[in-house]
C-alpha cells in the first residue's frame, strides 16, 4: 500500500537524523578542484598512489572513494573542476548522498559557505517515497561543518523537502483541498491564523475569477487565507498560484503539456516553503499567504474563450484563451492583498512556458519596478544558489493585452514576450503595496543536478527568505 504524504514532524526527524553534531567521529571527505590541487598533499602516499592509479582529475562532480589499507573506506574525495565552483554549482556537495557507501562524513576541506555545503548534502539526500520504497537506501550522514547553524540548516531543508512533496504529489492526492490541508498542518504547527473561502463562497465574497476557473471540477475552488507575525511589523505578503491541475480548459493541452500539470502550483508550493521559513526563524514580520487553489477543468459550465469576467477591483476581463487561468486566479488574491497596501507583495507562479523558453528551467524571471528591492532579490538569489534573472515591465507591450469589449484582455495575441505580458497583466491590480515582484519560476527540475534531484522544486523561496533576513537585519 503506499504510504501517506509524510508530516512535517516526520520530515524534520528525518533530517535531524541525516545531520550530526559537530563532534561526531566521521569519515572525511575533501574537496578536490584538480590533479594537481595542493590539497592531495594533505593524503598519504598510499592514498596519493591510489589516485594517481585510479586517473582521477578532479573533475566537477565526480567522487572518489579512498581505500583504509584494511579492505573498507577510509574516506574520499569530491572534485570540485575549480575554485569557483560555489558560483558554478553552489549545491555541488549534494552529489555525495548518491555517490557514498552508507556511513557518516564530513568535510575535511575549507568551505566558501558551510551552511550551502550542509545544505547540498541535506538537498541531495532527498528522495520522494510516497509511492515507492527506497530500494533499501542506507542512510548516508553528515557532520555538522564548522561555522554552519544547525537550526538554519535544518530549517532550510525542511522547507525544500516541503515544497518538493507538494509539487511532486500527482494531482489525484493533491487538489484543492488537499493543498489546504498542508496549509493548515504549516498553520496549526507554527501557530498562524487560516481562513478559506470555497465554492460559492467565493462568489458572495467577490473572488468571481477565481471561481470561473476552478467550477468545471468536482473538486471545489478556494482562496486560502495565511497570516502570521505580529501586527505592527512590515507587511509582507506573497501570493502563490495554486492550480493543483491544468487541463487547459476548453483551449485543452495537448497529452505532452499536460503531462507535468500537477506542478502547476508550485507557486503555492514555493509560497508555502518561504512561510515555513520565515515562521521557524520568527523572523519580526506580519506574513500574509494567499493561495487560490483551482483545478482547470473541462465540462459544461467551464468559463470560454470570448467569455467576459469581472474581476475582485471591478476591471472586466476578456478571456482571450482559457489556458492562461493562472493570471486569472492571481489577479483576485492580488486585489484583495493590495486592499491592505502591503509593505511587500510578492507573486510567485508557475505562469508562462514563455519564461522557459527566455531562460530554461533553472532561472526563473524577476519583474519589479523597485530597483533597490530587484538587486537585493538578485544578489540574494545568487548569495543561497537559488537564482533569478532580472525581467522588466515593458510599458510599451501593456498595449498588447488591449480589449475592444472589456477593460483588459488577459493575454495578447501572437507568441512574443509572453512572460512580460502576462506579469504586465498581473501589474495592472496592484495599486497601493508599496513594493511589488513577481517571479515566474517552472518549479521543476526536468534533469538530475546536484543537491536536485529530478522532480518539484520551490524555486525562490530560499531566495526570498534571505532577501528578508537582510531587509529585517537577521542574517
């Protein structure tokens, strides 16, 4: 029988088992960038000889067992292919879960960051379960690095195992209501207030979008409602799409676009990720979660192409293709956040293949006119190895989401700058927050690399959590 979806007491054990204190005996493992590194001075002849024998180069990613002359390990070796390999690949460490015998390591090289190097390790160590055993994986332990946090660590690979259950969980087991329910385990765990507005509620509540996409499935639509800090603190506010599975809608997918579909909130998934952060570091805050969670679906009262909705701030809407809903949804969650002129309203989605085609998978796009906050999102971004790349607000496309019947149609005609138009839509309700960002990340990881493994990933939430922890004066 598979299992059930594990519980954020469970994962946090799992990983306090995977991280041992600093003094924990442990094989050592050194960091190599080439053949001729100064560090191999640091091995015994025999253990040189080995090396020598065995061609080893140093070559980015690659691990070599060394042998203890008694027929076991005496410890080994990771290649690092140069001394910027922390730019490169700055989860580089995360390739020894994969590559080590069972047992316990730990590093017995200078690290550019340890509290990364632990992470990468933590990160790559990641397996998704719930359907499938292990194999009989052994468990493959690191000793806390020398200058790393332990709390931070830990904290830090809670959230990215999190958000990788939800993106990686198959839409059958994860919609709307089950996204809820590991909004109120994060809520009920770290004592945060929850409200949800669902079905017709939405409608008497004015979140008439989000409605329209969600009320072709059985499965009812919601707005998922997080707050979290104290009340006098900045006002931070981040808006996650959760459209637990994209059809299409009438304007249907085809089989190979659909395929990947269950991912499609994994910016509810990365939202959820930063929340946990931010409240396991009670970081000094007044955090605000918003989710509008929807299935897009196919049946007789599924909103159409041409079909005009009237969004939460009263802008009408022409629906110029039905596969474009995640805007939709976000427009409303944006409104309602903006009523409160938040002092940071971040919108992360999983919203064009156009921001893939841009900058791939890797490198989600940043949007913001606020130069200062765009830099320090960036540099924070780089600083955790959690990238992003500046876009910008072309006022100049704004005109290509023109309507001759509505206030705005929510996409443009033609195939160019689709990622610019649709954050230029989502532009268009926000009004009073006095900060504003969206990113538009692909939450998935489509090839192994290290410290991420094939499957969901919630792009930008470390990177956000930093960016506070500097704002706020924390780190």
């Amino acid at each position: 029988m598979p299992s059930k979806a594990l519980t954020l007491e469970t994962t946090r054990r799992i990983l306090e088992h995977l991280l041992l204190p600093a003094e924990a005996p442990a094989l050592p493992v050194r960091l190599i960038a080439s053949a001729d590194d100064p560090a191999l001075g640091a091995l015994s002849e025999t253990e040189r000889a080995w090396v020598e024998a065995q061609g080893w180069s140093g070559k980015q990613g690659s691990v070599l067992l060394l042998p203890d002359g008694r027929g076991g390990i005496g410890g080994a070796l990771l290649g690092t292919g140069g001394k910027d390999w922390a730019v490169q690949s700055p989860l580089l460490t995360g390739v020894l879960p994969g590559a080590l015998p069972e047992g316990d390591y730990r590093f017995a090289s200078p690290l550019p960051d340890p509290e990364l190097a632990a992470l990468g390790f933590l990160a790559g160590s990641y397996r998704f379960t719930r359907y499938k055993a292990a194999n009989g994986r052994k468990a493959k332990r690191l000793v806390l690095p020398e200058g790393a946090s332990r709390d931070q660590v830990l904290a830090l690979a809670e959230a990215l195992y999190f958000g990788r259950d939800l993106i990686n969980t198959p839409a059958n087991d994860l919609g709307p209501a089950e996204l809820e329910s590991a909004a109120r385990e994060l809520a009920t765990a770290f004592g945060a207030g929850i409200k949800v507005t669902e079905g017709s509620g939405l409608l008497s509540d004015n979140f008439p979008m989000i409605h329209a996409v969600g009320r072709a499935s059985d499965r009812s639509p919601r707005l998922i409602d997080l707050r979290w800090g104290a009340e006098h603190a900045p006002k931070v506010t981040i808006v996650g799409k959760g459209i637990c599975f994209d059809t299409g809608g009438l304007d249907i997918k085809p089989g190979s676009a659909m395929a990947l579909m269950k991912k499609d909130m994994g910016g509810a998934a990365s939202a959820l990720a930063f929340a946990l952060l931010v409240m396991r570091a009670k970081l000094p805050v007044k955090l605000r979660v918003l989710i509008p969670a929807a299935e897009n679906s196919i049946a007789g009262n599924a909103f159409r192409p041409g079909d005009v909705l009237t969004s939460r701030n009263g802008m009408t809407v022409e629906i110029g293709n039905t596969d474009a809903e995640g805007r939709l949804v976000l427009a409303d969650a944006i409104s309602l956040a903006d009523e409160e002129a938040p002092d940071y309203l971040i919108t992360i989605a999983t919203l064009t293949g156009a921001a893939r085609v841009a900058l791939g998978p890797d490198l989600p796009p940043l949007y913001s006119d606020d130069e200062e906050m765009a830099e320090r999102l960036l540099a924070a971004g780089r600083a955790v190895g959690d990238p992003l790349w500046r876009m910008p607000f072309w006022p100049p496309y704004d005109k290509l989401l023109k309507s001759s019947i509505a206030d705005v149609n929510h996409i443009a005609e033609g195939s160019f700058a689709g990622s610019i138009i649709a954050a230029l839509f989502l532009k268009r309700f926000v009004h009073d927050a006095k900060r504003f960002a969206h990113l538009d990340i692909f939450g998935w990881v489509p090839r192994e690399q290290p410290g991420r493994p094939q499957g969901g990933e919630p792009q930008a939430a470390r990177a956000l959590f930093h960016f506070f922890r500097q704002e706020l004066g924390t780190s």
